[in-house]
C-alpha cells in the first residue's frame, strides 16, 4: 500500500475510534450502551498522562537532560488556559457562536486556549532552561524541581484564580464564567495524545531529533562535531513543556477544577516513572508506562487496605530495580509498530545520507551500551 | 501498521463489548439488602490523620445503627476510598464510589478543596453528599445534593473575633495563618473583619505553609508590632511548634486557633507552652452532656484513644444521613436529599443540627481554654439569632461580603458536550 | 535593632542545620558528581531514629536532660552512618558506572523508598520529637531589649560548629581524609596509588549521613514536629547551600547554608514591608539558585573546573 493512503486510512481509524470511544463515554452511549463513567475517566487521564510522558520523554529520553518539574509546566499550562476560558472567552464564544454554530465555536474557542496554555507553558520553559540548560545535566533537575514550587507558590499568590481555595470558576470581585465549562472529551484528549505522539515522532526522526540524541549520547562531542548544544537542549525543553502545557488544559478543561494539591512534586515523579518503566528514548514505551502508571493505583484500589497503602514504595522499589538491571528503561530505546507514522521519505531506505546538515552521530535506535560508557568522571 | 491498528480496534471492541453498561438505569440502591453509603478521604497522604479520624467516627456510628437493627430494617454498609489528599483522585473516587459501588449517598472530604473537587461529580449524578468538616462556604454552593454537618469559616472566624473582643477585651491582635490551607486562609479573613467591625486593629499579619519547620521570623515580626492576641488558625502540627517557639522568643500574647489543632499530637508537640491558649471548636470532650461522655466512652474502647472533633464529626454525619433515610423511609436520591435538607434540631455529639436553605449546619461552637494538656470548657458562642428554621444572619453577611453568594449554581450549568 | 538582631540570631539558627546537611551533598559530590536526593530523607531518617531510641530506651519519660541528648545524638548519627553506607552499596556502587542520569533517578528512587517505607510503615502524621532542652517550659536568656536566645538555639550553635571542626579536621589532618581528597581529585589515580576508593566512598557516605542526622536531631530539638516527608525540602535547600558555598567545597557549603538560612529569615521578617509575602520564603533558596547558576556557576568559594573529555 502506498505510505500515502496508509495514512489516510490511518488517520480515519483513529478519528472512528475517538468519536466512537468519545460516544461510548458519553451520556447517551454508544447505541444505547456505554462504558461507566469511572472507565470513561481513568481513560481520559491516561490519555492525559501519555501527552505527559511522551513529551517528557523528549527531553529526558532523547535528548538527556532530567526535569523533574514537569507538573510546573503542566500547572502552567493548566491555569493560563483555564484563566483564558473563565474570564476573556465568553463574549468571544458567544460571537462564534453566532458565526459558525454553538459546536464549531466552542472548538474554536477551547483550541484557541489550548494554544495559549502550550505558549504560555513553553515560555516558562525557556525562562527557566536558558539558565540551566547552559550548564551540566544535574541542574536542570534542581531549577525544574524549584521551578514547579515557585509556580505553585505563585498560584496561591493569586486570588483571581482561586488561591488555595482552588479555581472553579470566576472569583467574585471580578466578572466571568461561574464555573469552568467541560469543553475536554475523548476526541479532544484522544486526539491530542495521538498527535503529540506523532509530532514527537517526527521531531525525533529528523535534524533536529538526530542532534538530541547527538547531545544525550556524548555532549562533548556533539558541541565538537558543531552542534549548539545549548540552543539544541533549550530548544527540546521548550517543545517538552509546551505539550506539557497542552496537557495541562486539557486537564483544566476535563475536570472543571484546578487546585495546586494536584501539580506537587510528587506528579512530577508519576511522569518519570512512566517513562523510566517504558524506556527513555522510546515513545512507545512511554505510552505504555503511562498507561500502566495510570490504570494500575486503581486496579490495585481492590487490595486490602495494608497492601494498598504500600503502593508507593512497590513503585520506588522497581525504579530502583529497574535502574540497576536496566537503565535505559524496560523497553529501552525500542519501538513497535510506528513507522507508518513517518513523514513520506524521499530517499530509498539503506540508503545513508551523505552530507545533509545535522549530525549522524548515533543511529536510532541507540544501542544502550553508549550510554553505559558515559563515566567521563571517573 | 495492520497490527497496531488492528491491535487498537480489537481493544475498543473488546471495552465496549464488555465493559459496557445500558445507559439510564437507575441508581437507587435497591430497596432490599445493605444500604451503601460512600466514604471517600485522605487516608495516606499528609492530611491522613484527619481522615482516618473522620473515618473511624462514621465506621463506629455505622456500627451502632446496625447493632440497633439497621435503618428500616436494612443495614448499613460504609465502603471507603483512598483519594491521598488529591483533588484529582478525589473527583476519580467519587465516580467510582457512586458507578461502580452503586453507593447511594457520600460522606466526605475533610478538606473543603478535595471536596470541592469531588462535590460536582456526587451532583451531576444526584447522589446526595455530605461533608463532615468540610467549612469553606464554597462546598455547598456546588448545587442541592451537597451538604454539610460543621459549621462554616464565616462562623468560626468570627467567634473567635467576638470572643477576643468581648471576653479578653482584645485591642491589638496579629494573625499567623497558613498560606497553603484554603481553611486557614478563611478564618483568617473572617476573624480580621470581624475583629475590626468590633473596633479591634490587626497590627500584623503573617503567613507560613504547611510543611515548615521554623517560625521564629514571623513570631519575631509579630513580637515587634506588640499584639494582645495572635489569631493562628491552623493545623496541630505547625501550630505546636508556634506556640513552643513563641514560648521561646518571650512573646507574652495567647494564641487564638481554631478546630484544626484538635488532635492528640498537639499536646506532644506544643506540651507546656500550650498553656493559657484558646481555640473554637465544635465540641469539647469534657462537655458533661451523657451522650457526649457515651460517644467519647465508646469511641475509647473502640480506638484507644480520645476522638477529636473530626471523629465526632464523621459520626455525626453518618447519623444524620441515617435519620434522613429512615425519615424518608426510602434510599431514593430525590427523597433523600429532602430528608437531608429537612434536617431540623437533630442532637448530634457536636451540638444540635439544624440544616438551613444553604445546606450549611447551624449550630454553636464552643471556646475552650488550653491549661494543663487538656481542653477545658470555657464559653459557648451561638449563631446570632437562634438557630432556626431560615438561615443564620452569619451566613447571609458573610458570603455577600466574600462575595460567594451567587445562588447555589444550578446543576445545569455544569453540563458538558462530553457527558 | 533588637528585632533585626532577633531575625539574624533566627536565620543561621535555621542556617546551622542547613550547613551540616549541606555538607553531606558537598562531600558526596565532591567525590561521585552525584547529586544525592536522598540525603534530605536520612536527615529524617536520623530524627527519627533518634525518637525511636528515645522511646525505646524511655528517654523521653526521662524529662530534659542534656544527657540523654547526647545519647539520642550519636545513636542516631551512628544509625544514619550505616544506612547511609548500605544506601551506597546496595544503590549507587551498581550504577556508578551508568551515566549520571541513571545515577540521579537512582537517586530519586532511593530517596522516594526511604519516604514512602516510613510513610506506609509509621503514617505521614506528624510526630512529637521528646523535649529534652526543657524548650516548653523554659523561658528564652535576654540579650537586649526584646533579643534573646533560647537553650536549644545555643545547643544547635555549638553543636554544628563542633561538628564542623571537626570534620574539618577529619579532611586536612587525618589520613581518611587525604584520601578524601585524593579521590575527589581523581577516582583513578586515587585508586592507582593504592586508596581502597571504594571504602573511602563508603567513609564519604557515613560521615556525611552522621552529619545530616546530627542536624535532624538538633532542629528536632527546637522544631519538635517529624514527618517522613520533612527531609524534601529542607534537602533541597540544603542543596541549594552547597551550590551557593561551591559545591565539593567544605567551608563553602557552611557559608552558603548561613546565607540561605539567613536570607530566608529575612525574607518572612521584613519582605512584608516590600509587598514579599512570607510563603515566598521556599522560593527564595531557588531564586538564589537560579542566579548562583547564572552569575557565577562555580559558587561563593568554588574554582571552575573545566569538564575533562
């Protein structure tokens, strides 16, 4: 089958598959049938989750640079959005409405505060990666760990969005939407999630990816071979939190309640479980990790009351394992199943390029054992 | 390709085929078997204390309704859920408790954020909630199937107001709150208007987060400015440490505080220097009243240990929402929520419930004077008026002032083009 | 001026315990590049080993007394050493040879076990460390004016510079020590001269985990409430010291926990005047963080070291 039709054809199952999940989830259900609302929803915070994880992986599995403050940029995301709807949207919402019908303007408007939600969050992430990211490693995990508390301090700081109270909706003194509306379904969260996959994908399978991995693989050498190191790593900090900042939105909009109680550290830590447990450096492995990390608390919610409570350190215990028998991930940096998702090549397959801009460094997928040899300290 | 896609349309299949559930069935429990009720709370995050507490005093009363014969025959069932502290999970267990558990009425949260959180989700699907100490005002203006058993930040802000003004004759007060506590942040605002319309100054105001270890810098600002009293709603564990470090920094003023300090640690935390303090709470262990000292004897043997107000809360809750039932004579939602609401004079272990058109409990607080490690009676401070049928005056000032009046959101609002 | 003396006599009290816990990150990456996230949690692994052998040994019922302080101290400092030489060999020595990302996650799982293992097995209630200063009770010596100082602030004072010394000490004029350095300076031809790296890595661990106990004790003496998350934060400040002082240098990591303690003090005691309100004293170790790293990356007293290849 031509790549081209292969995709179309793709592109048309995933749209049936939303619609149709969105449908079963929804009041009415599906003919008559749904799933129960409690499945409906774990379902969309996976969703959630696998825009969190593939794009942290970004950063930290691609192009090797640990942030643990992912949940900072998904807070970011999150108000920004949410602040956008409850107080500058409804006149807009309103007019489109009248434009184009109720549907069409309310997309319009939820896809317009998701975008300044992903703005929002990526500036963030290029005031605090410009200066950490001009360093070693090991600081960008502090700045982004203190990052995530200075914006969740900020948030209480700030009573038109709540405070600690939380934010519902408008806040008295000033004018807006009493509540937030649950513009976030299937099809938008769903839809979102395949296409942060997607874009991940490309982004990683071209130039720009290969001087990443380039920077992941050895730094020194990358800068050597004359890639902009700094620009490179800032560059993927961006990206990364901008999705995190779409995630965020989609969050806000989804559960009509933001409160800093859900962005702590500890969430932050949720998303590197996900992609440590499905492999850095692989984007199907963080899709699994996340869907693992989000089904499984509430799978385990049957055992008894002790065991449950225990959970937390069953997770740490297999982080630990897991980075001694295997520290690239479980599934390391391999893929399944993905190519299709690609962009048209041009050039036959097996054929190398020759002198094309970006550095070749480190074929992808990158055998694990580079990155055992990276003891320049020693 | 053919694989994954496969692969993802034989899941999709294979969800709907067999997850799936008729749409529109009802969800009244049934009318024979154990009677469901939900209790969802924090029960292994940092706030778990409080939920196990509020626990325990649901599960004993839970006990002593069945041991009676249940609630028209029927008993009573309480399944619990962990939502560690997170709005987030909160909101997720709620779904749970109310789809897959087919509860028929939920007790819970503790803190006013997870249930604020959770409280859309008990409305959308009209399962009548109701919140042992949940206080922000916010809680129940969620819609009409959101109640609540306490007392509400309005009220206990400005009890401790009126008591520093009238009975210690307060002139001067500094405020130490939680910055991070949507509770703390509350009474705070409502003692400081209140203190002021009483003709009392704030000479300084000061803020810390739950979690820190060291509050000499405040205590010491607080210091410069010379206050009468120092108003410190928190919680026990910060608050022990405030009252051991003013000790230390020779600051002579009693602080003022709320029921979040009520819980046995306080007294290993704050020990002596406790002494001379003075908190608004909703009952006192030491009330003479017997079914007081029954509950608190009770709950003893069952624990070991002396319940505090969240205990007694949790209790209450539970009870109320079984006088509800048998008042109904039914475990349908719409019937129950009129019960609920109907609620008048009803003798709880924390004072005498009246629910009023907000579906906020009207009831008194109690002041109590720290001395010796104990909680000792001192006064007791009703709602202006007295509790009657309409709603208390407390309640309409304040929420006009905070501006949260807006009539309770209709539950329509909320509708989604999702669900 | 009583009440500015007040809040500087409060910000290095607090600052003390940020040095002694800063100096166990500064020794450990001095040594491994390693930024060890789970040195905050044996700081409260050291409270509370220090409550439990109160408890267990009925020190507590004891009432104050500096004697049964000292035994809670070196209990606990010893109890911390071991677990922070069994933290090295079981979790780091296997992935010493990985990259430092797996090293640093390592780290984070590490530190998140020891939290939730106390979380799950003890609750994450707060507890009541015993008052063995007579704190409660006891009222503050006055200095001038309004300024005093209480016993358990003199204690944590002396205590922290004994430490201090000592440590010092132990690095210039020990033999221990010259290997320290040694190996610090370089793992490999540390070990071509015949230093048993291993076992000074070990020693590096023990000490700085004996330190960082010593800290969760004595602030537990002035600040009585322990929880299995309370090692989280102050961890990160403390960290945030060492990078601030120079990290891999000793005297710096006292300086910079000075400073941070000080400069969060002064932050809560006077930022109101400025419109800072006092919660943003968490932010404030970050804010100096994000700076140190722009301004002078290298710390107050570190030298740049050029990354070798």
């Amino acid at each position: 089958m031509p790549t081209f039709i292969k995709r179309i054809l793709g592109l048309v199952v995933v749209v049936v598959l939303l619609v149709g999940m969105n449908a079963a989830m929804g009041r009415e259900g599906l003919f008559g049938f749904g799933l129960p609302y409690y499945y409906g929803e774990i379902i969309n915070l996976t969703g959630i989750s696998i825009i969190l994880a593939v794009s942290l992986n970004l950063i930290t599995g691609f192009t090797g640079q640990f942030s643990i403050g992912h949940a900072g940029f998904m807070a970011v995301g999150a108000y920004s959005s949410v602040f956008m709807t409850v107080y500058y949207s409804e006149g807009l919402e309103k007019w489109l409405t009248g434009l184009v019908g109720a549907t069409l303007g309310q997309s319009l408007v939820f896809l317009g505060v998701i975008i300044f939600g992903a703005l929002v969050a990526a500036l963030a992430g290029l005031v605090v990666g410009i200066p950490s990211l001009r360093l070693r490693g090991d600081y960008l995990a502090i700045v982004t760990l203190g990052f995530a508390e200075i914006i969740r301090i900020i948030i209480l700081n700030i009573d038109r969005v709540g405070g600690a109270t939380g934010f519902r909706g408008r806040v008295p003194p000033w004018d807006g939407r009493p509540i937030i509306p649950q513009y976030a379904n299937f099809i938008w969260i769903g839809g979102f999630a395949v296409l942060t996959i997607v874009i991940v994908y490309n982004i990683v399978n071209s130039d720009i990816g290969r001087a990443f991995i380039s920077i992941r693989e050895d730094e020194l050498a990358a800068e050597a071979m004359g890639v902009n190191t700094t620009r490179y790593k800032v560059l993927s900090f961006v990206i990364s939190s901008s999705f995190a900042g779409i995630a965020g939105a989609l969050f806000g909009h989804f559960r009509q309640f933001l409160h800093t109680n859900d962005f702590q550290f500890i969430r932050s830590i949720e998303i590197i479980i996900m992609i440590v447990l499905g492999g850095m450096g692989s984007i199907t492995g963080a899709v699994l990790g996340a869907i693992v990390i989000t089904i499984l608390p509430e799978m385990l919610r049957k055992l008894p009351g002790d065991l449950y409570s225990y959970r937390l350190v069953i997770y740490s215990a297999l982080l630990i394992v897991i980075m001694i028998t295997r520290p690239q991930g479980v599934m390391g940096a391999k893929e399944f199943g993905l190519s299709w998702l690609k962009r048209p090549q041009r050039r036959p397959e097996g054929d190398k390029p020759a002198g094309e801009k970006g550095v070749p460094i480190a074929q992808q997928p990158a055998p694990p054992k580079e990155i055992e040899q990276g003891k320049e300290h020693a | 390709m053919k694989r994954t896609l496969f692969a993802l349309l034989l899941i999709t299949t294979l969800l709907i085929g067999f997850a799936c559930e008729r749409r529109g069935a009802g969800n009244n429990g049934g009318s024979t078997g154990p009677i469901v009720v939900g209790y969802y709370g924090d029960l292994s995050g940092r706030t778990s204390s409080f939920g196990q507490s509020t626990k325990n005093g649901a599960e004993m009363a839970a006990d002593e309704i069945n041991k009676a014969g249940g609630i028209n025959g029927r008993t009573v069932q309480i399944v619990t859920e962990d939502d560690q502290g997170e709005p987030n999970k909160a909101a997720t267990v709620v779904t749970k408790l109310i789809n897959q558990d087919k509860v028929i009425a939920l007790l819970g949260e503790v803190a006013s954020s997870n249930s604020l959180a959770a409280a859309p989700k008990a409305q959308e699907a009209k399962v009548p909630m109701i919140s042992p100490s949940s206080t922000n005002p916010q809680v129940t203006q969620v819609g009409d199937y959101i109640f609540r058993v306490c007392f509400i930040d309005p009220f206990q802000g400005e009890v401790m107001a009126k008591f520093s003004a009238n009975n210690l004759h307060a002139k001067k007060a500094a405020i130490l709150y939680d910055f991070n506590s949507d509770y703390s942040r509350g009474l705070y605002q409502f003692f400081k208007r209140s203190f002021t319309s009483l003709g009392g100054q704030i000479v300084s105001e000061q803020s810390y987060t739950q979690g820190d270890r060291d509050f000499s810098g405040q205590l010491t600002a607080i210091r410069a400015a010379n206050p009468d009293v120092i108003y410190v709603p928190g919680y026990y564990g910060e608050v022990g440490v405030i009252s051991n470090q003013k000790k230390q920094l020779g600051i002579k003023a009693p602080l003022l505080g709320g029921d979040g300090w009520d819980a046995p640690q306080l007294w290993q935390l704050g020990g002596s220097s406790l002494d001379g303090n003075y908190i608004s709470n909703h009952y006192s262990v030491d009330d003479p009243s017997p079914a007081i000292q029954k509950f608190v004897a009770d709950y003893k043997a069952r624990y070991n240990i002396l319940p505090d107000a969240l205990a007694a809360l949790g209790y209450d809750a539970m009870k109320v929402l079984a006088d509800a039932i048998k008042r109904a004579g039914t475990t349908e939602n719409v019937k129950l929520r009129d019960a609920i609401a109907q609620t008048q004079n009803f003798q709880g272990v924390t004072g005498r419930i009246s629910i009023d058109k907000d579906r906020n409990a009207v009831k008194p607080a109690v002041v109590l004077k720290l001395q010796n490690m104990k909680f000792v009676y001192e006064t007791t401070i009703s709602p202006e008026g007295t509790p009657v049928t309409s709603a208390s005056p407390n309640t309409g000032t304040s929420s006009a002032s905070t501006g949260t009046t807006a009539p309770p959101a209709p539950p329509t609002k909320a509708a989604s083009p999702a669900q | 001026m009583d009440t500015f003396v007040q809040q500087l006599i409060n910000g290095l009290n607090v600052g003390a315990i940020y040095a002694l816990i800063a100096l166990g990150y500064t020794m450990v990456y001095g040594i491994l590049r390693l930024i060890n996230f789970a040195h905050g949690d044996v700081y409260m692994v050291g409270a509370f080993t220090g409550y439990f052998i109160a408890l267990q040994l009925g020190l507590a019922a004891g009432g104050p007394s500096l004697v049964s302080l000292t035994i809670v101290l070196l209990g606990s400092m010893f109890v911390a050493a071991v677990v922070g030489m069994i933290i090295e060999r079981f979790a780091y020595r296997p992935v010493r040879k990985y990259s430092r990302m797996t090293t640093l996650i390592m780290a984070i799982g590490v530190s998140l076990l020891i939290e939730n293992l106390f979380v799950a097995r003890i609750g994450a209630a707060p507890r009541a460390f015993p008052d063995f200063l007579g704190s409660q009770s006891q009222l503050p010596y006055r200095l001038f004016g309004n300024a005093a100082i209480s016993k358990a602030q003199i204690i944590i004072f002396l205590v922290s510079i004994a430490l201090m010394v000592l440590l010092q000490w132990i690095v210039f004029k020990t033999k221990v020590g010259t290997a320290m350095r040694a190996v610090s300076f370089n793992l490999n031809s540390a070990k071509l001269m015949g230093i048993n790296t291993d076992l000074i890595i070990s020693l590096t661990f023990a000490i700085g985990s004996a330190l960082a106990a010593a800290g969760g004790v004595l602030t537990a003496q002035y600040n009585p409430n322990i929880d299995p998350l309370m090692g989280i934060l102050t961890g990160l400040k403390a960290f945030v010291a060492a990078v601030l002082g120079g990290i891999g240098n000793i005297p710096g990591a006292v300086l910079g926990g000075l400073l941070i303690g000080a400069a969060e003090t002064f932050v809560v005691g006077y930022g109101y005047h400025i419109g800072i309100a006092s919660t943003y004293r968490d932010a404030v170790a970050f804010a100096i963080l994000i700076l140190v790293l722009l301004l002078r990356p290298s710390g107050l007293l570190g030298s740049t070291v050029q990354e070798k290849v």
